[in-house]
C-alpha cells in the first residue's frame, strides 16, 4: 500500500485531481501540468478505459469477456484486443517467475494479479501522451509515476508499514527517473489472498509484505505478488536478478530485508 507524501510549494504546476471507484477499488489521478481541456479530455478516456477493462476482465461478472472465455463460450481472437495483450503478458510474468505468478485461480483463467496494474499504468501513459508533465495513477495503493510534480522536484511516495497502522516503512522517491512504480503485496489490507500456484492455497511465507519498484506497474504488480508467494528468502534473491528491479520485502518477525539498489530510490 502507498500513499503520496508530497507537499505543494507555491509555483507548482496546475493540478487536476480525480477520485474514481472502479474495478473494486479506488483509483486516485494527481496531474501536472498540460493544457487544462487536454488534460481534463484525456483523464475523462483514462476513466473510461478503466470502466471498460472492468466489463472485459472482471471476473465477478458472468457477463465479462472474461468470464465467458474461461467457460468457452468466446475465443481469444473473438474479444478485445486487449484480452490477448494482457494474457500475452501474464504469460510473459509466468515464464519469468517460473510459475510463481500465475493467471490461474483454482483452475480456472483469472487475468487479476496483472490487469489493476496494467489498466493504472495504461491510464497513467494515456493522460501524459495529452501534454501532462506529471501524472501520479494510484490503484489501490499500487502506484504509476510519469514525470514529475514540478521542475526540479520528484514524486515521493509512501510506502505503508504493515506492521504499525499508520506508520511508514519507507519514502521512495522518482528523482532521475522519468518513470517509476510502486506495487505493494501482502496479508496487510486484504488478509492471506494471495495464491500459491504450487498448491493452489493460500501462499503461508514468513513475509507480511513485498514492496516492487519498477519503472512499469504492470510488472511491479506482477513481480510483488509472485515473490511475496516464494518467501523472503527465494524472493530477495530473485528480485536481485531482475534488471531494474528493487524491493522491499518485510517480514512477520517485522525483519526488513532489501535488494542491494533500493537505497538509492529512498527518499
């Protein structure tokens, strides 16, 4: 879970902000920047774009594109588009975990653990393309940062500390990236929900939260719940051998383990 941390000092550029509930969660939009009418335009389709990846992908409903593929009634070539880009990329997630993230739930076809991500990080690059020099997309407190709030002045970003509600266990900061993400995994907010594809149940780690900073979300997300699945040990390791990859994995002995570059993005 994250939060923005920054402050507004006089001389920021023009904010518009925008809080939408949608796809079972709250999706909040901080922008910078732009011409107002573009950017208000673009933030509308950004909106949009959400609401119609929910009808396609939800899996809550029977009607979705989703749901009527995993029970045969529809081809992948029959839906949209973006049904085998995101399938394509689940797949992609899959081969590079080894199989620890998974777009299966108890057999069946289940695109969540990657389409929050990838629609937050869609809608992040589709307000920016409008003229925005800064756009902040949180999705449940899974967060896509493009540019910067002001010149000279990175987004900073609160990381919440599962263990003392309320508190921070970190402030990661986007100075020198032009792009950044943040996603979060853990039992913290939504108890033990993540699946461990080996089994099938619940994954049982000695973590209570994996923390990903990545310059995409879709793989952030992606990589977050996958090693928060392989445990402390296994997972740190593998974060360390993905390429621009850092994290911050937590422990229920409140043990704060992290990958050797992190530090660099604190802040």
């Amino acid at each position: 879970m994250a939060e923005a941390v920054a402050e507004q000092p006089a001389g920021t550029p023009a904010a518009v902000r925008h809080v939408e509930e949608v796809m079972g969660t709250v999706f909040s939009f901080d922008v910078r920047g732009g011409e107002p009418d573009a950017v208000r335009a673009a933030l509308r389709e950004a909106v949009a774009g959400l609401r119609r990846a929910d009808e396609v992908f939800s899996t809550y409903r029977d009607d979705s594109q989703v749901s009527r593929l995993a029970r045969g009634e529809l081809t992948v070539e029959e839906c949209e588009p973006e049904v085998a880009e995101v399938l394509g990329l689940g797949a992609e997630a899959e081969r590079a975990s080894d199989g620890w993230f998974s777009l299966r739930y108890e057999g069946r076809l289940d695109p969540t653990g990657i389409v929050k991500g990838w629609a937050a990080e869609r809608a992040a690059r589709r307000i920016a393309a409008a003229g925005a020099s800064g756009v902040s997309v949180n999705g449940g407190g899974d967060v896509q940062l493009l540019g910067a709030p002001e010149p000279r002045r990175p987004w900073r970003i609160g990381v919440s500390d599962p263990l003392r509600p309320g508190g921070l266990a970190a402030v990661i900061s986007t100075a020198g990236a032009a792009e950044l993400a943040v996603a979060t995994s853990g039992t913290a907010e939504r108890g033990a929900h993540i699946v461990d594809p080996r089994t099938g149940r619940s994954a049982v780690t000695d973590l209570v939260a994996v923390t990903v900073v990545a310059p995409r979300l879709t793989w952030a997300d992606c990589w977050a719940t996958a090693a928060f699945a392989m445990g402390s040990r296994e997972g740190l390791a593998w974060l360390e051998s993905l390429p621009d990859v850092e994290a911050l994995l937590i422990t229920a002995g409140d043990e704060v383990r992290c990958t050797g570059g992190l530090a660099a993005r604190l802040g």
